[in-house]
C-alpha cells in the first residue's frame, strides 16, 4: 500500500453562500488529490454571524487552539444579513475573520489577478491581464488601533491608527520580490507617501533597500490613487503589487471586478514561516441575499483551493485545479448553472 | 456705464502642465464673463517646486495671508520632478497643497464625474455616469498625525493617525445631502465601517441622523472595496457620494478614469461658509514629464472653472462653459489639438 500524507484541514463553511462554495472547494480539492498519496483530514469549524447568534461567541480561545492544531484552513465567507439587530454589537469581521489573520500571522496576504479567456471584463480592452497583489496582512490600518471621545455628541473625536513596522513591512517586501523573481520580474510598491509621508516613507526606504538585492527586477512605484487609473486603463503593466493592507483591500476588489467579477477572486492569508496554519478563501463575501439557493459561483472558492496546494507544496495538484477552472471559464458561455453544477463540472475535468 | 462686480481671484500656475492649463482656463474665464458685469481681478502667485527651488519656500504666512485676501482661487497643478534630488526634503503637496486645503478650511472637496458624450470610457458599457463625490477635505488620514520612532532601523514604527470630529463630519454630510436634494435624490456613504469601527461608525451614524431631516433622499452605505468595483461595474447607481479625505481621493481617480480620463476631472475645494476662499484646481498633477510642450489637456482646469463661477453664484456663466466644453468633446474625435487650441476652440464657442 502506497504510504500516505494526511493534511489536517479545518474547514470553516461560515455564513451566507459560504457552505455552498466549500462544498463545492472540498469537492475539487478531493478529486484533485484523489491517488496522489495525499489525504485531506477535514475538520469542521462552525464559526460567523450563525455561531454568533446561536451562542453569543466569535471565536474562542479553544476554537483558535484546535485551529492552530491544522496544517491548513479553508474558509467561506462570514458575515450575517447586514442590519441584522441581532448583530448590532458583534463585528464578526473584525472578531472572526481579522482575528483569525492576525493571530496566525497572516502576513502575507496573496490574491492573484487573471483574465481567464471567456471571463467577461468590463474592460472594453482589457489586454493580458496576469499579477498579483501581495498585500501586507497583520499591520497598516487594521490593527484596530483606534478610539473615540466623547461618542454620540457633537463634540465627538474617532480615531484611527494606522501602525507600520520595519519588521513587518521588510517581510513582506521580501516575500513579493521573490515572487516577483518566479515571475515577470516586475514590483511596483503602491501607498500614498505624498501624504502618509512616514508610513509611505519607511515603506518607501524598504522596498528601496530590498531592490538592491534584486537588481534583475524593475522597481516603481505608484500613490494609490493613480494605481486605481491603471488598473481600468492599462492593468497589464503589473506583475507583483506590494502594499499595505488597506490599500491592498481596495486594489484586489477592483482588481477582481476587472478580471470577470469578484466571484472569480481568489486569496491566501499565508504565514511564510510555518508557524502558523495558512487559510485560504474567496475574496467574496457572504452575499446573505442568495444564500442556499445554488446561486453563488464556487470558482473563487475553488481557486482558493489552487493556492492552498501550492502553499502545501503539491504543484501539479495546483496546477491542475487551474488549468480544469480555466478550461471550465473558457466553455461557461452564457450557461446558468447552479453552484454545484459548477463544482461537479470542474470535479469531472479533474477525474478525467 | 453697467455696473461691474469685481472677483479677486488669486491664480497658482504651480509646476510643471500647470501654467499651461491655468492659461487656457483663464481664457475660458475671461470669454464665459464677457459683458456680464463680471470682472477678474487676478493676482499670480508664484508657488510650487519651481519656486521652492528658487527660495526655499514652499507657503509662507505673507502669502497664506495675501490668498486670503482674494475671493477665490485658480490654481494648476504643484509637483516637481518625481526623485529630483533637490526635493528630497520638500513636500510640496503636504506643504503647499494640503496646506492650503487646511488652512482655508475647505471641507467641501467637490468632484463631479460626468461622461460626456464623446470622451472615451475604458468601460466597454459604461452608460450613463454623472455622479458628484463630496470628499472630505480637513480631517481622516490627511491631518499629519503621524510620526516613527527609530527611523531606518530594523526597530522602526511609523504611525499614521486619521483624526474625525463630529463637528467636521456633520458639516460635510450637510452638504451632501442638500447636493442631494437638487440632483437625483441618491446619497451613498462609502467608508469601511467594520475595520475602522471608530471613525467609520461615527460617519455611519450621522449620515444616519442627517438623513432623518431628508426623508426623500435615499441612502446607502458601501464599503470602499465594494464602491471601487460599483465604480466599474455599475457606475450609474451613484448620484451623490459622500466619503473621507483619502476614499475620495481614491475614488475620484477611478471615477475619472471611467469616465474619460484624468483630463477631463475638475474639482473644488470649497468653504462652504465662506470664511475663506474657495479653490478649484483640475484633479490632476502636474506631470513634468509633458510640461511646456503643449501636450496637456487643459478640459479639467476649464471644467473646474465651471465649477468657480458656480460657487460664485454665476450659475448662467457656469452653465455656458460646461456647454461648450461639453460641444467641444463631442466634436473631438481623433484630432490631436495643443493645450491652447483646445482653450481656443472652448473659448471660440463662449463668444459665438
Ligand atoms: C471583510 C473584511 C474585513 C475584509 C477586509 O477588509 O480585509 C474583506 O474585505 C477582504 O478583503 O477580505
Ligand atoms: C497631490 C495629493 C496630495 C492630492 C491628494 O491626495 O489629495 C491629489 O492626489 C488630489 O487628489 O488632489
């Protein structure tokens, strides 16, 4: 009998259209794998707005231990109906899905950027379209670094921090340069250093400073706002984006509208280190308004699950899943199919 | 002898395409109040990198004071040189440009986006677009509130604090929503509420309370990364967009780029009380790469002048330069025209 690699995976279905797309991710991650000497050892975590409103918890100390106990994550989407009452006091992002990222190190937030031929851009031009926004993960404006005085009255102040470390920026610049060597060769560093002139600065000086190792790969950079133009009006002159976590937030929802839709776009919160289980998801969100109807496209979802078997090392499995996604884009046409539909008809491309 | 209205108008050419456009928006200006018992009274400023390569002075307070004394402001575009050595220690957009936004108080950054008929979208259905974002312009990540901590070592903190009032807040969504009433009645706020809880919850809940006074204007919320890909996708949803400093900064871009190009984007920084003057400048920069060869196009800063004489209550006058700009962009084509043909033509239409 051949031997055997088990992945413990925990599996966090989430809110909305979540379950449906994991099935669907779970589904092309086992065909993919299916005689390749790796199991998947899934376990499941009920966690988001549903837990929430069930039991009053985001996330447990236990549930991130048992967590920490995997090789890897896969997750949904979570957040409930938005106005929801019930909800009015939890922050399931900022509990749940920022407190998952930052307590596993997530520093490296990868969301790739492809026009797959048959995927419809609202480009009337949108030329080859191939990069990769590394997105710092555990730092910048996320931190919840923020506070108000004097709440609810006129004389109100709401503050927000934004925190920037060299540790935290040079590792992530390190990360995207040596993707950027696997690649085209080309970084450009996206902030607003015009403004943010000492978080822009010290990113600036890093990147700077990283660029004389890697004197092969072209170096620019772009204030975020002129980086927003470029992506509608020439977005084949990226290969590798570095930025921080905001800014990345903003890039990588537009760049996924302009490669065919949001319900293409996938991500990694990757811990480079191995410290730390990776998670990888959608970019979507929950879309509670076509939840459990089979309406939610699996694809980013499913390409979630081509970055988590590149991260666990299996690249022809990643590879694989791609080349089946794009094959099944490149047929879809103008064919209604229902999320599971979808997820059997790029499982058979992989059986076959 | 008709009685004449005397405007002062203080004119910043600035760096770079910025004398060429201001020149061509000054003949607009001059064409569009020709005979309507208005008349400018310029007085040029000499300001911008060009200057603080001279002097070494980016404002100071005589000209702060000197502006002051104008009842409005023309200015181009500031900027020097990207990596130009000498402007290494020169900020000349936090120290001249902001500086103004500041110290005027123009909390009322206006930015519409039209396309009009014949200036090219990068959007391959792009319908109809003409929505106004009202940009916050005194408070959020644009104070300067930041600073770091063992600068250029491995150790390095560098902060950034976004400040927001009640006060500054209130007085801008005010705005908005009376924008609002006299267009099509539509309000989206656009933050990032469940990341920047304090900040983003503080503008949540007065939209909320100052929409209680306009129950015939209807509001929804976006988040940033979900206005960016709308922006794309569906950019007719919007009417008016009311945002922080550094979301509108980012969202005008892309919504100038959707709808024709930075070229085409006027803006107003205005102080709606009129404690001080008002300044309208084109949302481009000054692009030295292009300056003095007559390459520019000078639409924006004609554009922004509609948006002067709007502010000075010369609603006829403003509605005269938006026609012939309007005239003149549908009748491009594929002419290549100097920035003064351009002015040429747009002041040509004015007198006919
Ligand atoms: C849900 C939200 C907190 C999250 C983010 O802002 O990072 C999402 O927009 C994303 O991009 O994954
Ligand atoms: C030059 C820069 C400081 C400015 C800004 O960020 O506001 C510009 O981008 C703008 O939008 O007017």
């Amino acid at each position: 009998m051949q031997e055997q690699r088990v992945v413990k995976l925990a599996v966090i279905p989430g809110d909305g259209i979540g379950p449906e797309v994991v099935a669907e991710a779970e589904k092309v991650l086992d065909a993919a794998t299916a005689g390749s000497g790796v199991r998947f050892e899934k376990t499941p975590f009920s966690l988001g707005a549903g837990r929430y409103l069930e039991t009053g918890d985001t996330l447990t100390d236990a549930d991130l231990e048992a967590i920490k106990a995997h090789d890897a994550i896969l997750l949904g989407a979570v957040g409930g109906t938005p106005g929801d009452p019930r909800l009015k006091d939890a922050n399931i992002e900022r509990g749940l899905l920022l407190k998952l990222r930052f307590e596993l190190d997530h520093y490296v937030n990868l969301r790739p950027s492809k026009l797959y031929p048959g995927a419809g851009s609202p480009l009337a031009d949108p030329g080859d379209i191939d990069f990769v926004v590394v997105r710092e993960g555990t730092e910048g404006p996320y931190v919840g670094n923020g506070g108000a005085i004097r709440r609810g009255t006129p004389h109100e102040v709401a503050n927000e921090t934004s925190v920037n470390t060299a540790y935290g920026v040079e590792r992530v610049v390190r990360y995207a340069f040596d993707l950027a060597e696997r690649r085209r060769r080309k970084l450009t560093l996206v902030h607003k250093t015009n403004v943010l002139v000492h978080a822009g600065g010290m990113w600036k000086r890093i990147v700077d400073a990283v660029a004389l190792e890697h004197p092969d790969v072209a170096v620019d950079y772009l204030h975020v706002d002129a980086a927003t133009i470029f992506l509608v009006t020439n977005p084949g002159r990226f290969d590798v984006i570095v930025t921080d976590n905001l800014f990345g937030d903003i890039l990588t929802d537009l760049a996924g509208a302009v490669t065919g839709g949001i319900g293409l776009a996938a991500s990694g919160n990757i811990n480079p280190d191995g410290a730390f289980p990776s998670m990888f998801e959608p970019v979507h969100g929950s879309a509670p308004d076509i939840a459990g109807q089979q309406k939610a496209d699996p694809t980013a979802a499913i390409l979630s699950t081509a970055l988590l078997l590149d991260h666990l090392g299996l690249h022809s499995e990643s590879a694989r899943v791609t080349r089946a996604v794009e094959d099944d884009i490149a047929d879809r046409g103008a064919s209604t199919r229902s999320t599971s539909q979808i997820g059997d008809a790029i499982a058979a491309r992989l059986q076959a």
